[in-house]
C-alpha cells in the first residue's frame, strides 16, 4: 500500500489501513510522519477523555463500561488507546487491557488499540498524542486513553485529555495521600469504583475534604522545561469543581451518572475557553518534544564521534561538568580550535 | 526512527480455562523483548482475528487445550485472511495429536508446541517466521 492512499484509506473508514498506520506513527517512521501531515488537518474534532489511577483501581473495566454507554445510549464512535508499561530492562511488554473489554468486541464503532510504553515516564508513550491525532483524523468521536497504573507523578495524561478521570478504588491510603501534590490535582473528574468494597466512605470522605482544602484555579505547564502556571480562565465563569462518582464498573452502577459529568465537564471548558486553552498547550509542549528530539539528531548527526567521545572521557575523568562539556560542544572550545 | 518491535497477540480460544500455558509463553515473549497483547480466556475465532486486526500484530500465538484446534484453527485462519491480514504467522500451543500436526501445517499454522516444549525454542522460530 503506498502511503498516500493508505491515507486515503483511513478516512475512508478502512480499519486494517487504520491500524498499519498506527503501528507505522508508533514506530516513527518516516512514512508515519508523512501520513500524520497529511493527516493533520482533520484532527480537532474528538473529545479527549484520559483515565488514570493506580494499577488495580479498575480503570480497564470502566473504560470498557463508559464505552459501552457512548455506543449504546449517544450512538458516538469510540477509539481506545490503552497504555501499559514497557520492561525497562528488555524492552518487551505484556499488554492486557483487553482482557477487560471483551464486551466491545464484534463492534465496528469500536477500536482498541495497546500500547508499550517503550521507555517513556510520565504514564503515556513517546507516540500516544500522535496515535490519538491518527483517530481523531479517522473520525473517532470520543478517544479515550488509558495511562499506566499511575503512581502519583504520571500526570502527563492531563497535558493531552480535555477531561481527566482519576480512579480511585476503596483503601488504598488515607487523607495524606489524598493531599500530595501529583495525581489528584489533575482530576477533572474523579471516580471512586469498587464502590461496593467496603471502605468507600472513607474514601470519599478524604477526596471530598482534599477538595474543599483546594480546587485548583491555576492550570501548570511545563514550558521550555520550566513550570509555568497560567491562570485558568476565569473569573464569570464558574470555577469547575471535580464531582465525585461512585462506580462498579462491572456491572454499570453509576456509568450513566458518569458520563453526564463529562459531557458537562466538555461544555464547561469549551464554554470557559479552557478547551482552547488545553489544545493550545498541547500541541505546544508537542511542538516542543519534537523540536527537542529533532534537534537532538541533528546534533548528533554532525558532531563528530570522536570529539563527543573525548569530552565525554572528560565529563568520566571530571575534568569538565556536564554543563562545561556541553557548553564545547555546542560552541567549540576556543583554546583548542584557534 | 524506534526500532520495529514484534508484536504477539496471545489468545485463548474455546471453552477450557486453563491459561497457565498461556501466561506462560507471554511471559517469555516479554522477556524476549517482544510486545504481547493478551487477551484472556474464551475468545471467539471471531475475537481473535478482530483483535488482530486492531493491534496489527505479526504472530498470533493460540492457547488450545479442549481438542478442538481441527475446527478454531482454521477458523481463525479464514478470518485473518478476510481482514486482509494473511501475512500474520500463527503458532499453537496446546494438547495436538501427532496425526493432526501435518493438517495444521498444511493449513498454514507456522508451529506447534506440546508439553515440554521449550520457550526458546518458540522464541526463535518466531523470529525466524518474521524475518522470512
């Protein structure tokens, strides 16, 4: 298949075309780029919906819920990627998301699709934005990601959802836990499941009391690697207070509820400006990633092997610091060169 | 440009519930370095080969204990190769009788493990099918 009408083919609704090309963006081909440019245009049309939460809170199973409640009940078309962590040490990875989506099979409204998280931090892949530009292209209404189980840093989520879920399940830490910085602040939603454990009241109640202590009214960024908040926008509009739903997401209690607070919470940002404000910093620290590792190879494209291996000896020998060495790379060292 | 990793779909068709094998062999594709996808017991021909699809994998490994792999695996074989997928390899693992391994490969199945069989072994011979 030649690209271009690989292309063509995706947009035509083609699913097989679909997912070669997902795997041809994920592996970054050159061939993937080209499709993602010509693909490009037609992005900006799908709600973004992240889940997030630690391993075991039931975020597979509720993902396959609310899919469920977007086929059956709004008739959308819903695309799924699911991100599962990556051997740090061999590189393989065993993605079993699926396992708990059986329900959305046979369905051509639906597509799944694993992802390895080959190495990235922060709870998604290198390549999670581009794959989810490739189904917003192919007409995908509502995608929804799945991160890692999250610890308390893997907030990336937020920088690419327009509507953040965290997942909670019955006791898993108390209200300190609830307090840290991290994973609880980028909530736009937050899902209690499990909510037939016993525990869930405590549960509650410490999410509940975090959110009286503070909702945030400040929105951060990481800009040029430097924390930048911007205010959110304010102040007619109301300040978006993350609701608490109580779930058990095998068998649909609470979905319904669910999904009406995420639609709400879509046309409060788009009301707000916050959507725009979201999409702008998305594509913006996207922009950035690229640039840096674009930057990166062309560094290394030119530099000569055996100069970056002398100065790196230095760096070994501490001679120079890390930031001296790169400092001669990058502009020479003027005692040796003239 | 990120190296092209293989990606293994692990799938259990038919009735039994035993996915012991299965993990099993996950297990070591992982180690391997490969991407598995697994997808848990009691899944449809029809399961299989739409999960196939959407994650576009290379090999297909199938988990057949119950006696029934002469009516799942070509099945799922069809399947594949409706969705326009009939360069993915398809390798069982399982309780199969002697007589009908010469069936099986004559169908297209790329190998076929029994009890014993070593997780290298599979390893390679998966290698070698996608690098032919």
């Amino acid at each position: 298949m030649r690209n271009t009408s690989l292309t063509q083919s995706v947009l035509e609704g083609n699913r097989l075309a679909l997912s070669r090309l997902l795997t041809q963006v994920e592996n970054e081909s050159s061939d993937g780029r080209a499709a993602l440019a010509e693909l490009f245009p037609h992005t900006g049309r799908a709600h973004l919906i992240g889940v997030t939460g630690a391993p075991g809170t039931g975020k597979s199973s509720l993902v396959n819920q609310l899919t469920l409640y977007y086929r059956k009940q709004q008739d959308k078309r819903v695309a799924i990627i699911a991100v599962d962590p990556s051997s740090p040490f061999t590189g393989g990875a065993v993605l079993g998301d699926r396992v708990r989506m059986r329900d959305l099979s046979g369905d051509n409204g639906v597509f799944i699709r694993s992802m390895a998280s080959r190495g990235s931090v922060g709870g998604l892949a290198q390549t999670t934005a581009a794959l989810v530009q490739v189904f917003d292209a192919a007409g995908y209404e509502i995608i929804i990601i799945e991160t890692v189980g999250a610890g308390q840093g893997e907030v990336e989520i937020a920088r690419l959802a327009h509507t953040t879920l965290v997942v909670e399940a019955p006791g898993l830490g108390d209200d300190i836990q609830a307090i840290k910085a991290g994973i609880l602040e980028i909530a736009d939603v937050l899902v209690i499941n499990k909510a037939d454990r016993p525990g869930v009241e405590n549960t509650e109640r410490a999410l509940r009391s975090t959110l009286e202590l503070a909702h945030p009214t400040k929105r951060v960024f990481r800009h040029h690697g430097q924390a930048m908040s911007i205010d959110a926008p304010e102040p007619d509009s109301k300040i978006w207070i993350p609701p608490i739903h109580k779930t058990i997401a095998t068998d649909g209690t609470g979905i319904a509820e669910l999904a009406d607070s995420i639609a709400r919470h879509a046309a409060h940002i788009r009301q707000n400006g916050d959507w725009a404000v979201r999409d702008r910093a998305r594509l913006g620290s996207e922009l950035e990633a690229v640039l840096q590792s674009e930057l990166m190879k062309r560094f290394f494209d030119r530099v000569q092997k055996e100069k970056y291996e002398a100065v790196m000896e230095q760096v070994i020998q501490r001679n120079l610091s890390p930031y001296e060495a790169v400092n001669q790379l990058l502009n020479g060292n003027p005692n040796q060169e003239k | 440009m990120a190296e092209k990793k293989i990606r293994v779909l692990v799938a259990k068709p038919g009735l039994d519930g035993h996915d012991r094998g299965a993990k099993v062999v996950a297990r070591a594709l992982r180690d391997a370095g490969m991407e598995v996808i697994y997808t848990g017991l009691r899944q449809t021909p029809e399961m299989i080969a739409e999960a196939a699809l959407q994650e576009d994998v290379d090999v297909v490994g199938l988990s057949i204990l119950s006696g029934a792999h002469m009516a799942l695996a070509p099945r799922i074989l069809e399947l594949l190769k409706a969705n326009g997928q009939e360069d993915v390899r398809v390798f069982i693992g399982g309780i199969i009788p002697d007589e009908d391994m010469p069936r099986l490969k004559e169908m297209g199945i790329a190998g076929i493990y029994g009890p014993g069989a070593s997780t290298e072994d599979i390893i390679r011979q998966i290698r070698e099918a996608i690098n032919k």
